[in-house]
C-alpha cells in the first residue's frame, strides 16, 4: 500500500484548523477525511476505516474520549489508530487516552501542522 492510498480521519470542530491539516496531508498525498464532532467522527470511522484517526478531545455532541471509546467497541475500531490533538493537557483526559491506546497526543499550541505530518508518515510507514 502506497502512502498516497492512506487514509486519514482527522476530527475537530475548529473548522480553520481542521481545514488547514487536511490541506498539508492531501499535499502530501493522503486521502482525508473530515468530521466536526465526535457523532460524525465515528460513523465516519467505523464506515471508511481510515489508517489513522486525529481526534480533538473537547468537541460538541460527543467529546473525543466518548467517541474513542466508542470506536474500541466496534470490531475494526478497537484496533484503530488514533493521535489525540486536543487543547486540552488535562492529565485525566490524557490517562484516559492512553488506556485507550491512543498512538500520540499533542496539545495543539505546542506544534505547527508540519510535525503532525511528520508523525502521520512515521506512524503509518510501520502499517504492513
């Protein structure tokens, strides 16, 4: 699989932010998918399995944790990855996060959308 045929969800009701990592990825060549809550996020992940999941935590109608652990009880989703971009540090959300067998979390003031595709390719450079 060539990474041009990777697919990423990236979940995020800040719709600047949320449009400009889509743009970098697609640059890179990735197919991207968009969701703005955690609702729209987990039909859209439990219906196009997407390689890698970025999901914000604080969001309207079904928060990233609510939606994390939704997404580990459905059968492709339990072993779904997942990179936590969040506004949030706070320590609970990203315990919780890790139980959930996140890949990566980052607190969104603390990098630029360069890092995140770094980590994206690195990430999904290790899926056979």
């Amino acid at each position: 699989m060539t990474r041009s045929s990777k697919k990423v969800l990236i979940v995020d009701d800040e719709e600047s932010l949320r449009s400009s990592i889509a743009f970098k990825l697609r640059e890179h060549g990735f197919d991207v998918l968009e969701a703005v809550d955690g609702v729209d996020g987990l039909a859209q992940a439990t219906e196009q399995h997407p390689d890698l999941i970025l999901l914000d935590i604080i969001m309207p109608h079904k928060n990233g944790i609510d939606m994390l652990k939704d997404l580990r009880s459905d059968e492709w989703g339990k072993d779904a990855r997942v990179i936590i971009l969040s506004n949030s540090s706070d320590a609970q959300y990203i315990a919780e996060a890790v139980q959930l067998g996140v890949f990566d979390h980052f607190v969104k003031v603390d990098w630029d959308i360069e890092d995140i595709v770094k980590v994206i390719n690195e990430k999904l450079c290790n899926i056979n």
